[in-house]
C-alpha cells in the first residue's frame, strides 16, 4: 500500500505539494489528473523516493521511501521527460537497468520489445518521440515492478500502444497484485483503465474517489410533464443541477438510480429518460460544488461536452 | 534493514560510463612516455659511440620518463570525475539516478570508485609503457622501478584528491561550469591563499625560513600545487617524499567524505541551478574576491611592518584591486541576471569582503611580530643546528643542497661559545632588520640557517646573518663534535641511492664506482684538516667527481677534486682510464711502431703511412698547484718529415700508460692525444681518446720536462 | 464472447454484468458453465481487473454465479431466483409501459391481441 500523510513539498518558495493525503492500496490502479503545475510530477517523485518531503511522510508499506533501497528496488517510474543514456541502444539500458534492479527479467524484455517491434540495438536517439516513450515502458515493466508509475506517459499515446501497455498492466494487476498510478492532464486518458481517480489542483487533492462510484452516482435524468411545474416539484431528490425549459426538465441527481427514478415514475411525467453521465461530465458537476471550475481545473482539449439546453 | 555501501554491479556500470574518456586519456599518457623514450633512443644514438661508452646505460629519473604524469592528476582526475557526475547537472538525469534501488551513498561511493580505478589504469599503464619502452632499449636505459612505483603513487595520490575536489563540486552545484569553477577553486584556492599569505610574511621577514614552517603551510605539503608550480617555473621535479604524499592522500579523503555529505544531503531539484542555496553563492564570490584582495593585503601589510609609507603608485594600485575585487564578487549577476534586486542581495555579504582583510592583515602582521619577537638568550638554547648557506656546491648549473651541510645540519652543537654566537648572529640580525628591509646587505656577514632548539625542545628556525668572528666560532663548535668528522671521513656507500658523474675522464658505471671506493678509502685515511681543505681550498684537479645521493626524496650532492693529493683517488683513477682506452692505446702503440719501422725501411713508397698526431694536455708533478698547459699538432711519421724524437716521446708515453703505474713519478702527463693514419691499409683511420694519465720518472722539473718533451732534444 | 465498448457513456462494469445476465437468460450461458478468469478476461480486453472483480462480486451477489476458491467463476447451478427477480423487474416494466399506453388513450383490447401472439404456442 502507498501511503502519503501531510506531504508536503516546497521549491525555495513555492509549495509544490500542501498537504496531501493519500491511500493506494494495493492492486489499484490510481489515476492521477490536474494541470500543468497542479503538482502531480511532484508528487510521482516523492512517492518514488526522487525527492525528499519538506514536511508530511510518503510509505509504501509502511516504509519511508527515501533512500532505501529495499523498498525501491520494487517500483518502476517513467517520467514525463524521459532519460537514456547518451547514444545508448535499449540493450544498453536493458544492461544498465539489469545491473541496478534485482528483479530486472531479461525474458521479459526480449518479449516486450518483440511486442512493441522495437529494435533493441538501435540507438533510442533515432527513435521517434512515441517509440522512445514505448522504450521507456519497456524498461519500467521488464523491472517487474510491484508499483508502477507513469508520468503523463498515455498523454498522446496512439491508441494501438494504449491498448498494449493498458493490457500489460492490467494483466501485472490481475497476476500480483500490482499497484499503479497515472497521471495525466486529461481525464480521457485515465478513464477506462483506472479505477480510482483523483483530481490535483495547486497543490492538493480536491476529489477522490472510485471511478465506479463517480459513474454511478450521477445521473441525467430528463423529465417532461403536461402540466405546469417547477423546480419545487422534485423535492425530494438531491439536485446537482437543474434545467428547465418550458415543459422539459433535465435534472443531474446524485443518489441511487432505481430509487430515485422509482420516485420520479410515481410523479407520472409523459417523458422519462434516464442518462449516465460521462466522467467529464461527472467532474464538472462535483468541482463545481466545490467551487472550482472545470475550465479553470483540467481545461477543455476537445469538443467540450457540456449540457446543451434542449 | 541492510544498506550497501557499495554496489558492485553499479561500480561496473561506472567502469563503462567512464570507459571511452579512460581509455582516450590512458592512450595519451603511454603514448607520451614511448615517444618519449624513442626520443631519447634516438638522441642518443647521434651522439658518438665512444662518448656513449662513458655514459651507458643512462640513469633516468621517473619524471624523465613519465613527463606529462602531471596532467593525469591536474587534467584527467578531475574531467573523470565531472564527467561521472555530469548527470547531477541536467533534471532528466539527476531525477533517474535518484529513482534507483541504491542509496546516496551506494551510487556515491560506487562512482568514485570507478573514477579512482581509471585514475589509477591511467597512471599505472603510462608507468607499465614508460618501463617497457624503456626495456626494449637494452643497455641504454637504467631506471628504478621502485621510483617509478613512488612517482606514480604521488600521482594517484594527487589525483584523488582532485577528482575528489570534482566531486564536491558536483555535489554541491548543478552546472557544468560552474562545476568547473568550484574545482578550481576547492584545489587551488585555498593554498594559494595561504602560500601568498605565507610568502608576503617570509619576504618581508628576513629571519623567517618559510622551509621549514609546519607542513600545513609548507607548499610542497600539497603535491598538486607544489608539481603545478615545478611544472611551470620548468624546476626539476622534487623528489618523492611520503610526507607530501600522505598529506595530499588524507586531504582527498576528507574530500571524499565531504563530497559523500554533501551527495547525501543534495536535491534531485537542484539540476541545473549554479548555486542552488545563497550561502554557496556568496562563499565563492567572497573567495574569488579575496584573491584578488591578496596582493593589496601584502602591501598594506608590507608598508605596516617596515614602516614605509605608502606611495602614491602603491595607493592606487591598492584601490584599483579593490574596485576590481568588489567589481569580481558582483560578477556574476552582473553577467548573469543584471537585475537590481539581484545586485542588493548580494551586498548583504559583500560587508564580510572588508573583515576578512582586516583579519588577514592582522593575522600577518601578528606572525611577524611574533617571529622578531624570538630573541633568546644564549641559556635559554639547548642547542643549535646549522646550515651553511655560503658553502653551496654548483654543478652544470643544478643547484642541490650540499650532501656535506644536508648531514652537518642533523648535528646538535651544544658548545655554549658556539651558542652564545649563534644567540647573538640572531640578536644582532634582528637589529639590522630595518637595513636588511631596505636592501642593505652589509659584505660582512655569513649567512646561515641556524635551527634554535629551545628548552621545550621545540626547534626554532632562523636564516641569521654572522659576522665572521661568530661564524667561526659557530664552525669550531661544530667540528668539535666527532659526528661532524665522520660526516666528512665517512662518505656514504650505500651505492643504490647514490649516482657518481666524472665531469671530464670517461668510466664506466663499474669503474666509477671502484673510483668511488678508493676515494673512501682516501676520506677515511687522511688528516681531517687536509681533507677538509682539498673539498673546500681551490686545489688544483685534473678532474672532478660529482657524487649525488637521493634518500627518503632529497637529493644532496657533493664534488671532490681528482688530485694526487688523494694518492688512492688519483692512481685509481689513471688506472681506469688506461683499462679502459687499453685497447685504443694498443692500436695506437701498433700504428706508431709500425709508422716507425716502416719510416726506417728505404724502400717505403711515400703515400703510406703518414701518421700525424695531436697532443693536449697538462704537465704537473705532485703537490704542484699548477700545471702546464699545452696543446701541439706532430707529425711523426713519413719519409718526409721524420721526426724521431717526437715519436720516441710518444711510444715512451704509450708504453707507460699501458704499465698503469701512478703510485711512482714526480711528473704526471695529463694527455689527450688523437691520430690520423693513411695510406694504402688503413684510410682515413682516426682514432682519439682523452685523458691518458702517465707517471714519469724524472729528475727534470715539470718545465724543463715539458721543453724536452714539447719542444725536443734540439733546444 | 463480450463485447466492451470503452467509449460508450456506459460503465464497462455495468456493460459486463447485463451482457452476462443476457446470455445467461438467453440459455447461451448454460448453469455450470465456467467464466474466463479474472485475469484472462482483463488482458483479453485490456480493462482494469478491478473492474471484472467487481461485476464478478455483483454477480455473485445477484445469484447469477458463484465463485469457487480455486477454480474459478461458474454460473450457478440454481439460477431461479436471478431469474424470478429478472422477470419481477420485467413485469414492473411492463405494467409501467402498459400505464403509459393507458394514459395516452390505448384500449384493453388494443392490448390483448398483442399478449396473445406473443404467446401463440401456449394456451390461454
């Protein structure tokens, strides 16, 4: 288990990391999601013993992972900016990473890089940007690693290589156990692996949770009555947001699904439609009762998915 | 929880980083030394072979054949070293060595142990190169393997020391320049401020005798500083001492142990950062500006201690420096940032920059006072030791301590007359100081260095000039004592520290060395007084014997006349000049017979065999302080110039030398002799050699011998 | 045999556990029948394991399998009461439907013709 306690981590004067707690047990596979200086490398490095904490603890097991080895030699960590030694080819990596980490599978990496058709003599500097990344994953899970970390490493990945390493870690995860944290910049990238997920924002954890429960515990519920009515009507429900026009209503209700519907069928609307909600949209509505924004936050990428007024 | 220190398959990794740079360097410095000994294969071989003879097999020293070992711990140490720890410099690299299953002071300690086993490939495989290239050479080459061992031992000592210096300085910064910067300054900042510290206070200080001051400020102490500065002033390199080494090998240690603190201490975060804390920042700007502050702190030290005022050349010269100092410590942002706030924050230490001069100032001139202060009284000396400074022996222009004084100096006089003397050449130096300060050195005096030994037993040591009654009364003292007999009596004959060099015959290494022998048997013999006044009095020599004994790393040396007046020196010596061009004078005895009764046969056609000779040398009897010189150009041979004395004269001689007798005669010939012969067997053959020694038993005075023999029975 | 769609607005967890109750009602998923591991079904569909535990552990709860130590998830042998409760909610469903269809003037008789063509082979 990965255990974090107060973290705290300050570069000369300004905090990085304010306080975090944090909770992965084993087996999880935790998503990580904030902007660009929300704190998330910062955090991936303290929990890999790169950086040393100012204030709090990080244990995994119940062991501080600064400077020891024993702990370390069981986690793997691919960066955002990845590191290979100068000219080198995979197989000199291979040689180096096999010459640090006790449990490095030699096997492994012969068929990894058969998987990804990576030639291991080339040199890494003439690999493009997305085979270099590919080469560093590699690496990390050719270590056998219990904990893996990876740093922004899907962002962008094409989706044949997502699928591939999403695969080779789902399948650490069944076999042992394995433990994994991704971060990313965009919840896209995180949700249909992870299932636990937290939102990182100047610092601190603003929203944790299970992936499952976000999904499940808002739904769109979209009403429409003959009669005049109004927001009063739905009483009753725990409304996140609601949205009227003229006869039709749409409603984001937190809470369990069967009964609230139970309830609202008895209220006999001439339409019912019950939506899940995508995880974007799931987000924006639980920062927003948090106060945050999700622009602000995470910022939009795409076609943005917000409610359209029907 | 069980933590390595060292990891085995990291230190490999090392090994490999480093392999490229290691082998570059370890190619360099053999290259070096083969071409080094082809070189002197070669000059050798143009110089002529009978002059070779002399002079095979040649003693070279380990700096001759390692000559550029130097840069292995001034250059190659440190850029090992930064180029192991390049990757404290760059975010990328920094982070991934700090992500790894090892401890700080695992993947520390590893490294440098990689650094160090290149360092030592390097100087071991330049030594291994140097030796070999020497032993395919055989016969010309002699050189101590042990000497060779001890030199490179100093250099891997220096070594560590500056790869270790490196490596604080990745530790502590983040930049690869100002790595750079921090190594220079961790290696040579520190001696430099002492040394120019120690030396503005041993210059003005007349008595002070900076040699022999402890050896934390004694610069030979510091190898790397002291081989860079014989390198540069093109000295010959000092001998190896273990003191130096020792001393060089514990400072890389503490290097070591700091680099290590500072490693475990360091954030992955400062990658990048030239200081990465402010405290760093201003400690190199306020050392880089004290160095400079150095030469204004000696001449206000300088004008403090005389009592000289300062001029208005001296006044400016001191405010320039200062201004150029302040302008060094802002240096950095000036270039840098250029941002006022930048420029503020830094005055705040800029305040230290006066306080430190302050300090040194009174620092220097505090160790002045205290040195003049030391004026004891002649009871308060348990003894002294002396070093005579006026009695230097020069050779070929080395200058080297005299064996004789190296060995007198060890001796404790204790015969108060002596000491009384010796309380009052300090006393009446410490008087005259003001005059010295000035540059007036008055004729009078004998300069010597004369160790104090106090009733603590703590010896003081002072360079005190004597007037000439002190002086001898010091000298008796010291030849009072029988040690001081047997210095001069009993020359040293540990052969393997000593090397023998005649500055005009040619021996030889065996022949030198039984040259060497009778000369012991001579010292040993002989009445003290006559010995000591053939070393010291101008006698006159036909030669002279340069012996230098090298032990514990110093070197002295001594020179003895070759005279009849050291009667086993002297018949040793002829002897084994005649051994040696023993087969040369056979030829020629053979060639002037031959010319002789060929020249007497009336049918010998008239190109054959004309023989010319030409003669140098001296004529001298015993006891005589002088000799005759002369030099002539004979022909004595040919139907056409006969000249039957002159080649009488000459087999004479030839047949004397060849009897080696010198114990006999009342004359001495002192020849160099060289002949052509021509003619229809030998063409063109020319024979020469020098120094034929003969004995000639004659009632004639060393004139009317010289007549007869130079000029013939005619006059 | 499953078909995940990653994209869909669906939970992959939900999407798992009604095609399992599809094919189970269907008769394709015969009781007794074992179900890929957890493990096999993860890398298969690269899906996060946890994700197939819990809808194996929903299941479960469901009465649609049983899990045995060491051998794996089969579907249960007794899968009546998955299906009574099944065909409960199907009902509600219907007279939900039928409610509407009331509201909005359909007649009985519009109605009952449709019951019987549905169940044509079987008698009234």
């Amino acid at each position: 288990m990965i255990e974090t306690r107060d973290l705290v981590k300050r570069f000369d004067k300004y905090t990085a990391l304010n306080g975090i707690n944090a909770r992965i047990t084993n087996g999880c596979i935790y998503g990580m999601v904030g902007s660009n200086g929300a704190g998330k490398s910062t955090f991936l490095r303290l929990v890999t013993g790169v950086y040393r904490p100012d204030g709090g603890e990080v244990l995994i097991d119940g062991e501080p992972v600064f400077d020891n080895p024993a702990v370390k030699s069981r986690l793997a960590f691919v960066p955002d900016d990845l590191y290979f030694l100068n000219s080198a080819s995979m197989r000199r990596m291979a040689r180096l990473y096999a010459s640090i980490y006790p449990g490095f599978d030699w096997n492994r990496f012969d068929f990894l890089a058969q998987s990804f058709r990576l030639d291991p003599t080339r040199p890494i500097a003439t690999f493009s940007k997305g085979m270099k990344r590919q080469a560093a994953i590699i690496m990390a899970l050719s270590c056998r690693p219990d904990y893996m970390f990876f740093d922004e490493t899907f962002d962008g990945l094409d989706p044949v290589m997502r699928g591939l390493v999403k695969g080779l870690i789902c399948e650490d995860v069944a076999d042992k156990k394995a433990t994994a944290i991704i971060t990313s910049h965009s919840l896209r990238e995180l949700e249909d692996i992870c299932d636990h997920l937290a939102l990182l924002h100047e610092g601190g954890v603003i929203l944790e949770s299970e992936v499952q429960d976000l999904k499940t515990a808002l739904f769109k519920v979209q009403l429409a009555f003959l009669e005049p009515f109004d927001r009063s009507r739905f009483a009753g429900v725990d409304l996140l947001h609601y949205q009227q026009s003229g006869s039709v209503a749409n409603l984001i209700i937190r809470g369990n699904r069967e009964e609230t519907v139970e309830k609202l069928r008895r209220l006999e609307p001439v339409l019912l439609d019950v939506l899940p909600l995508t995880l974007e949209e799931v987000f924006t509505y639980e920062m927003k009762k948090l106060g945050y924004s999700f622009d602000d936050v995470l910022g939009r990428e795409e076609e943005s998915h917000e409610q359209k007024a029907v | 929880m069980n933590k390595k220190r060292f990891d085995k398959k990291l230190y490999a990794e090392g090994l490999r980083q480093l392999r490229v740079l290691g082998i570059v360097f370890l190619g360099i410095s053999a290259l070096v030394a083969v071409l080094n000994s082809v070189g002197s294969w070669i000059s050798l071989l143009s110089i002529g072979q009978e002059e070779l003879k002399g002079t095979l097999p040649v003693m070279v020293s380990a700096s001759d054949m390692m000559p550029f070992i130097q840069l292995s711990f001034l250059l190659f140490a440190p850029i090992l070293s930064l180029k192991m720890f390049h990757f404290l410099t760059d975010r990328k690299s920094s982070d991934f060595y700090h992500s790894i299953p090892q401890t700080r002071a695992c993947v520390f300690l590893s490294f440098f142990a990689a650094i160090v086993s290149w360092l030592l490939m390097i100087v071991l495989g330049q030594a291994a190169a140097a030796a070999l290239s020497r032993i395919v050479f055989p016969g010309f080459f002699r050189f101590s393997a042990a000497e060779l061992l001890r030199s490179c031992l100093s250099a891997a000592a220096a070594g560590f020391y500056t790869a270790a210096a490196a490596a604080i300085a990745c530790s502590i910064t983040g930049t690869a320049f100002s790595n750079v910067i921090v190594t220079g300054l961790l290696i040579f900042a520190p001696r430099l401020i002492l040394s120019a510290i120690v030396g503005s206070v041993s210059s003005a200080c007349y008595v002070m005798v900076p040699e022999k001051l402890s050896f934390f400020f004694n610069n030979d102490y510091n190898l790397v500083v002291r081989m860079l500065s014989n390198f540069l002033s093109q000295r010959g390199t000092t001998a190896f001492s273990w003191g130096p080494v020792l001393y060089t090998a514990v400072l890389g240690a503490l290097f070591v142990l700091a680099a290590l603190l500072f490693y475990r201490k360091r954030r992955s975060e400062a990658a990048g950062f030239a200081a990465p804390n402010a405290l760093l920042g201003a400690v190199y700007r306020l050392t880089i500006a004290f160095i400079i502050c150095l030469i204004p702190i000696s001449l206000i030290f300088g004008s403090i201690v005389k009592g000289t005022k300062l001029d208005v050349m001296d006044r400016f010269e001191i405010f320039v420096l200062y201004l150029i100092a302040v302008i060094a410590f802002y240096l950095y942002e000036l270039i840098m940032t250029r941002k006022l706030a930048m420029l503020k924050k830094a005055t705040l230490s800029l305040l230290l920059l006066p306080l430190l001069n302050v300090l040194a100032i009174v620092l220097m001139v505090t160790a002045y006072r205290s040195t003049i202060r030391f004026r004891p009284a002649a009871d308060e000396i348990r003894a002294i030791s002396v070093y005579d400074n006026t009695d230097t022996a020069y050779f070929l222009g080395q200058s080297e301590e005299n064996y004789f004084e190296a060995q007198a100096e060890k001796l404790l006089i204790t015969e108060p007359a002596a000491v009384k003397a010796a309380a009052d050449g300090l006393a009446q130096t410490l008087d005259e100081l003001d005059e010295i300060n000035q540059g007036h050195y008055r004729g009078d005096r004998y300069s010597l260095t004369i160790g104090y030994k106090t009733q603590t037993g703590k010896t003081v040591y002072r360079e005190v000039r004597v007037s000439e009654a002190q002086y001898d009364t010091i000298l008796k003292g010291m030849r009072a004592l029988s040690e001081y007999k047997e210095i001069y009596t009993k020359l040293p004959d540990d052969s393997a520290t000593l090397s023998l060099a005649l500055y005009a015959g040619k021996m030889d290494a065996a022949a030198r060395s039984r040259l060497y022998e009778a000369l012991r048997r001579d010292a040993a013999a002989m009445d003290f007084d006559s010995w000591i006044g053939i070393l010291r009095g101008e006698i006159f020599s036909i030669d002279t014997l340069h012996v230098t004994k090298t032990e514990n790393g110093t070197t002295s040396s001594f020179n003895v006349p070759i005279t009849p007046e050291l009667p086993e020196t002297f018949r040793v010596y002829g002897q084994e000049l005649q051994t040696d061009n023993a087969k040369q004078i056979e030829e020629l005895l053979a060639s002037v017979k031959r010319v002789e009764s060929v020249r007497l046969s009336a049918a010998v056609p008239m190109d054959t065999y004309m023989v010319s000779a030409s003669l140098q040398g001296s004529v001298f009897s015993a006891g005589s302080g002088e000799a005759l010189q002369f030099q002539q150009t004979y022909q004595i041979g040919s139907s056409w110039y006969p000249n039957e004395e002159t080649a009488h004269a000459l087999l004479d001689i030839l047949e004397k030398s060849k009897d080696n007798d010198l114990t006999g005669g009342r004359i001495y010939l002192l020849l160099g002799a060289s002949t052509e012969l021509w003619g229809v067997e030998a063409y063109n053959e020319y024979g020469y050699w020098e120094q034929i020694l003969v004995a000639v038993d004659t009632d004639l005075t060393p004139e009317e011998f010289a007549q007869q023999f130079l000029w013939g029975k005619k006059r | 045999m499953f078909q995940i769609d990653v994209m869909s607005r669906v939970p992959v967890y939900e999407q798992l556990i009604s095609q399992i109750e599809k094919l189970v009602l269907s008769g394709v998923l015969l009781p007794g029948t074992p179900l890929p591991s957890v493990r096999s079904l993860s890398t298969a569909l690269s899906i996060n394991p946890n994700t197939i535990q819990k809808a194996y552990s929903e299941l479960n709860a469901r009465g649609v399998l049983s899990s045995v130590p060491g051998r794996g998830a089969f579907i249960c042998e007794n899968i009546d009461r998955f299906r009574r409760e099944k065909n409960q909610k199907k009902l509600q469903e219907l007279e939900a439907s039928l409610l509407e269809l009331r509201q909005s003037g359909v007649a009985k008789e519009e109605i009952l013709p449709l019951i019987s063509a549905v169940y044509k082979e079987d008698a009234l």
